[in-house]
C-alpha cells in the first residue's frame, strides 16, 4: 500500500537524484559516451575567446551544461565587444574518479565581475 518496506531500485535512485557519472573513469570511457551522443563537448576557455579544440581544453559533459555554459559565454562575449576588459577562468571540480566534472564554475574578473557555478552532477 505505502511501498515503506519495498527495497528500492538503484536505477529508479538514480533517476530521482540526477546522473551518476562516478564510473566514467578514462578519458576514453568519457570520449565513448560522446561518440554515443549521451555526453557533449565542451570547451573550457571558448573556442570564441581563443581557447584550442585540444584534449587540455576539452570536457565531456551531459548537453545541458554545455548549453549553460554557452549561454554564459554568448553574454561574456556581448561585454567583449562592448570593450569591456575582463579575464576569464573556468574551473572544472570532479567526484572520485570520474573524467566528467561534477561542477565547473567560471569567474570572470575585470571591469566587471561574474562567477557562474553549473551543477552537473
């Protein structure tokens, strides 16, 4: 009636708390997903902004945090060239093992001041 003593499924745990990527241990694994379209790239100094499409400037993640933080950057980019002089950082934090960051925050400093934290998982 209530399921209060039914044992409950890790995969239904999963999906209520959001992705666990805790066994996405190799680059390779992480590069696999892409390649399956279950994670997207993502650059961490924009591509826009000088950054290189090369292994030290790229992280998988799930699409939405790609598409946060492209967000994010198209309004950086607006300040840009309205001559704005910032500096840009972004900074990637993971859990265990994994090679997808569980968090990446971005601070930008200059004549203006932002810190933008995406959750991912």
């Amino acid at each position: 009636m209530f399921n209060w003593f039914k044992k409950k499924d890790k995969k239904d745990a999963a999906s209520q708390n959001g992705p666990d990527f805790s066994t996405v241990d190799s680059n390779e694994k992480a590069i696999n997903l892409y390649e399956k379209g279950e994670l997207a790239k993502l650059h961490l100094m924009p591509l826009e902004f000088g950054g290189e499409d090369g292994p030290g400037n790229t992280l998988y993640t799930p699409a939405f945090a790609q598409q946060f933080k492209q967000r994010f950057d198209a309004m950086i980019e607006e300040l840009l060239h309205d001559g704005k002089n910032l500096n840009y950082v972004a900074k990637p934090a993971y859990k265990g093992k994994s090679f997808i960051p569980s968090q990446l925050t971005i601070e930008v400093t200059g004549d203006a001041d932002f810190t933008e934290v995406i959750n991912i998982w």
